[in-house]
C-alpha cells in the first residue's frame, strides 16, 4: 500500500453495480439485434445466391455479437468478483500512514521514558523512590507495547489492502484479447458485400481465436454445457484412448473398482437416465473455473479445456461428469446416536442402467461433499418462492455472484427456435441468463433452451394432471473460487 491509496468499499460497490447495469442494458441490446437479424435472415419469400451470400455475412456479424456479449458478461462477472473482494473497511493510506507513524513516534517517546527510569532505579538508594521508578518502568513499558500493537493494527491495514489489490488485480484483463479479436472480424466484414457476393474468408483466424477465446470465458462459441448422455456416447463412439482413460477413472473409485466393461456400460447408461441434477452442477464448476484453467487442473488433475485437431477448444465436460457421478450418486447420510456417516446405498436405483434421480437435498449432500474432498467450500441452497418470484430470485442470485440450479415437473421447455421440448417428470437444468421478456434461459443436454416460470403447469399445479407439478431453485456459492 501507498500513502496516497484510497479504497472506499461503498463506493466501489455503488461504481460496480452501476456499471453492470449498464452492460446488462448493452447484453439486452445486443440480443435484440441479434433477434432481429435471425428473423431477417429466416425470411423464407427471399430466395436467391445473393441473399445466401448475405446470410453468410449476418452469421459471422452473429459471431461478433455472441463475442460482444460474452466480453460484457466477462466484465460483468469481474465487477461483481470486485464487489465481493474489496472487503467492508476505508482504507485510506493518508490516514493509515499517518497513525503508524505515530505509533512508532509514541513508542519510541515510551521506550526512552522506559530507559530513563531504568538508569534512576541504578543510582537511587531510596527504597520508595526504587519501587516508584519501577512502577514507571513498568508503566512506561507497556504504553510502549500498546503502541507496538496499534502500529501492528494499522499496518495489517495495509496487508489488507495489499490483499485485495492482489485478489483483485487479474480482474479485467481477459477482455483485452477478445475485444482485439472483435475488431479484426469487423474490419474483414465490414465492406466484404459487394454486388451481391460475400468476399469474407471462411478460414479467417480470427473466427477461431474468437470461438476459443469465447469458450474459454464463458459459456457461448458453441460450448452450451455438458450433456448427460455424452459420457456414454464417447464410451460407444469415442476412440480407444478415450474408453481407457474411462475406464480408468470409474475403476478409481472403490464401488467401481471391478466393474466390468459391461458393467461400465450400464453404469454410464444409468448416468444418462438419472444424471440430469450432475451436469447442471458440472456446468457450474465449470463456469466458475473459467479463466482459472490452472487452478481447475491443481484442484481436479486434468485440464479444464482440451482442443481438437482443428485447433478448436472444448470444455471436458464429460470427464467432470463422470468423477463426479461416481464419487457422489447413491451416497447418503445416516445418524448413528451423535455421529454422522456416509453411507454408499447399492439398493438406491431401479436397475443397473435406470435410476432415481437426485432430490434438492441429495444435491446439497453430495455436492456439498464432493467439493469438500477437494478442499473447495461449495454451499447449496433452497429457495422457497412462488413460480411468479423465480425469475426475480435468480437475478438477485446473480446480482450477488451466485449461481443457480432450476428444477421443474414437468419439463416444459423452449429452444432457440422457439420449438416446445416436453416431457413428464422431473429435470433439473443449470440457469445460464435471463431473457427481458420473463423466461430463464438454461442449459440442458448440452443446448440452450428456455423456461417460462409462470408456464400454467407451474403457476397451477393442482390442475397438472400428473398432479406433482412443481418449479423450484438452488443457489450455489463458490467460496474460495469466487474469493
């Protein structure tokens, strides 16, 4: 810390919120434009090369926009980390400077007090004038020690300070690349329509770094979550190396530790019928270790991001899926008299290759858990409300750098193009935004759809006919991820 910083929690707090608000406005913005430009560019009366041509031109402007907006929300996530980390104290180092001098001035005043008194204890003979000076050397003594212990005080104000400016100082800086990123596309497609023709390159680098760069910043580019069946997929279809490496981290685990490749297959079957409350909580590890590819790999002991032969980039979803299917599915908590334990319960599902599912509190259980084996504080919370409050809970969930897990019954979805994906039952999907006309967008089975919470199935479910119809969500806080 310097003598002339300055921190003032408050209105860093105040600056943050203000700022986010007005990217959140620029995201609402960009959407909008991007709306618009689908529909233009789905205008089925207009045929010909020209027009094809053109379409070609608004995809790539649809990839500069996905980029603008994940640069906002990159910016976006870093002044909420900002508000969180400033901490609740003024620091100013005018001040702080001024009474650690101090401190070590009265000290010093106290030490040469203490010294003179010490000296006259030497040369007096007098017993209640030696019991006097004594009592001023101890008196001396501890006024010294006193102020030993506010300079202390006031310089671990400046260690704090020296923390936050450290916590915080890699914030702000993944947008540098993006944004020069953006910039290139738009001077190679601004102009590139010319007499009907599109004259952009289709192998522009630039396409590529943005993708990558937008993957490894947020959840976009492509990358729209983990998907439930995608471990068993790579199991079927995957290269050998990825079925041993499979293989090898489901042996890892002692109730797996002898299965058979059959058995492996049933396992990753039954992940596929019940692992939809999982993936949701894969996607949010995921998210919250985006940029902090290095941490992820200490923490997990394999890379967060891997690339193709294309040079593209992509979340290992999968990997993540299936550690943590097999360290937390079927684990409960039993009470034994005083004690808690964990129990493995092998009668939990239905069949070897369908299973139950996860309960709100088997997630708070097992994820809870999970992180904890890897020394990472996660906590998960239910929040009560009505379908009509479930959008409002989730931006202030957001608004406070939360992250949240949705559960519905029925499953009563939207996709891009606005075509139903329904089904009975329950689902649990992870929320990824919120759109300005009420809906919640979310991920699940690795694409992007979207929920209205006033759906009549949630807003009156005594007229389901399933009769169980329910909306209901989880905060997740990251403690040291966030911190």
């Amino acid at each position: 810390m310097q003598r002339s910083d300055y921190l003032n929690p408050s209105d860093i707090r105040g600056q943050c919120m203000q700022a986010v608000r007005c990217m959140e406005e620029n995201v609402q913005a960009l959407e909008t434009i991007g709306r618009s430009m689908d529909t233009f560019a789905g205008d089925s009366e207009i045929e010909s090369e020209s027009f094809d041509n053109l379409k070609r031109q608004l995809k790539d402007y649809h990839l500069l926009i996905e980029a603008m907006k994940i640069a906002d929300q990159t910016a976006m996530a870093d002044y909420r980390s900002l508000c969180s980390g400033v901490g609740g104290e003024v620091l100013d180092g005018e001040r702080i400077f001024d009474q650690m001098e101090n401190a070590l001035r009265m000290e010093e005043s106290y030490l040469t007090g203490e010294e003179t008194y010490r000296r006259k204890m030497k040369t007096t003979e007098d017993a209640i004038l030696l019991e006097y000076y004594h009592w001023k050397v101890r008196q001396y003594a501890s006024l010294a020690e006193n102020s030993r212990s506010l300079y202390r005080e006031w310089r671990r104000k400046t260690e704090r300070f020296d923390e936050i400016a450290a916590r915080t100082g890699s914030l702000f800086t993944d947008g540098g690349d993006i944004l020069a990123l953006i910039r290139k596309g738009q001077s190679e497609i601004s102009g590139a329509f010319q007499n009907g023709a599109y004259t952009g390159s289709r192998d522009g680098e630039w396409r590529r770094k943005l993708m990558n760069a937008g993957v490894r910043l947020a959840m976009g580019c492509g990358d729209e979550g983990g998907d439930q069946n995608g471990p068993y997929m790579l199991w079927q279809k995957g290269r050998d190396s990825d079925r041993e490496y499979l293989r090898s981290l489901i042996h890892s685990y002692e109730e797996y530790a002898d299965y058979s490749d059959k058995e492996i297959e049933e396992l990753l079957m039954k992940l596929n019928s019940e692992g939809c409350g999982y993936v949701a909580f894969v996607n949010i590890i995921v998210d919250a270790y985006r940029r902090r590819e290095e941490e992820f790999e200490a923490v997990f002991g394999f890379p967060l991001f891997l690339e193709n032969a294309d040079g593209d980039v992509y979340a290992d979803y999968n990997r993540l899926i299936v550690d943590l299917y097999c360290a937390a599915d079927n684990h409960k908590k039993v009470q034994y008299m005083w004690r808690e334990y964990d129990i493995y319960d092998a009668d939990e599902d239905i069949s070897p290759t369908v299973g139950w599912g996860t309960t709100p509190e088997d997630r708070i259980y097992r994820f809870e858990r999970y992180m904890d084996g890897y020394d990472i504080p996660v906590r998960l919370e239910n929040i009560e409300c009505d379908p009509d409050q479930v959008y409002q809970k989730c931006r202030e969930e957001a608004e406070q750098g939360n992250r949240v897990i949705i559960s519905t019954c029925p499953v009563r979805l939207e996709d891009k193009d606005g075509e139903p994906a329904q089904m009975d039952g329950g689902h649990a999907m992870t929320v990824t935004g919120l759109t300005d006309d009420g809906r919640i967008e979310v991920s699940s089975w690795g694409e992007k759809y979207y929920i209205s919470p006033e759906d009549p199935d949630y807003a009156a479910p005594e007229k389901n006919r399933a009769g169980n119809a329910y909306i209901r969500i989880q905060s997740v806080r990251f403690e040291e991820v966030d911190r």
